[in-house]
C-alpha cells in the first residue's frame, strides 16, 4: 500500500481561512471508525482541531458508524486525539494562543495504510478577502476562455 490515498477535503477551509502552515498528524482511531473511513464516510466541514493539556484534538469531524459494525461500534461524534512531535505542538500551542490563529483540517488520507489528517494554521478571512478571489478566480477564468478559443482559430 504505498502512496496516498484521500478520503476527505476540506474545501471550504481553502475559501474560509488564510492558511499558513501545514502539519500531517497521525490519529488514534477504533477500528469500526478506520473501516467507515475506508468506506469514505466522513464529513470535515464542520471539524476544527484543539489544544487541550498538551495535546492536540481533532474536535466536530463525523465519522458515520459502520454498519456492519456490531454493538461495540463508534460514536460519529467523538473528539479524536491527533499524533504530533512534541515540537510541533508547542508551535502550534503558542501560535494559536498568543497571534489568534485556528487549527483548521483540510485532508484525511492514508498514507501507506494508515489514516492522516493534514492540519493547516489558519487565519480567518474577511468577507472582502473572499470577495477578491471569486473575482480573481472569475477573471482567471475568462483569460482562460479567451485563450483557448485563439488557440481554435489558428489550428
């Protein structure tokens, strides 16, 4: 199982926040959850991460129950615990303290079978900011239009 294969992505962070940094966390999982996962049945879009004592949790992702799963099957709505060096939680505990910023998930994936969640350090975006890329995005579009029909017109 090399290489990476992804589950989930949080495209409404990309849209929602400025994004700094970018950490891969592990994640302590139950196996009816890994085997939901495996199915693709997980939502981030609410989802956030959290310092809590040291430790960094992975706070309002669902992950639906597994429905082969028996009685001892997952809450959907559990907080997870995230795996980071120690290092990489002190930054992000200071960070996020001190400047304001939000620990925001963008990707579940696996990586080389085992489940990873990418964590980005995030700033939020203003309603302007938002504003000023759906026009870039908007004017990148038509550039793209307009080129592709010259391209037409000499072949």
């Amino acid at each position: 199982m090399a290489g990476e294969k992804l589950i989930a992505d949080n495209r409404r962070a990309r849209h929602d926040y400025e994004l700094l940094e970018r950490f891969e966390a592990g994640m302590v999982l139950t196996g009816t959850e890994v085997k939901s996962l495996r199915d693709g049945r997980v939502s981030l879009a609410q989802a956030y991460a959290d310092v809590r004592d040291g430790e960094v949790w992975l706070v309002g992702a669902h992950i639906s129950t597994y429905d082969q799963g028996n009685i001892a099957n997952h809450d959907p709505d559990r907080d997870r615990k995230l795996l980071l060096h120690r290092r990489e939680i002190g930054a992000l505990t200071g960070k996020v303290r001190e400047r304001g910023f939000t620990l925001v998930p963008t990707r579940l994936y696996f990586k080389n079978g085992r489940a990873k969640v990418e964590i980005a350090l995030a700033r939020g975006k203003e309603t302007r900011d938002k504003r000023a890329d759906i026009a870039k995005r908007e004017t990148d579009r038509q550039i793209e239009r307009v080129m592709k029909g010259s391209r037409r017109a000499r072949a």
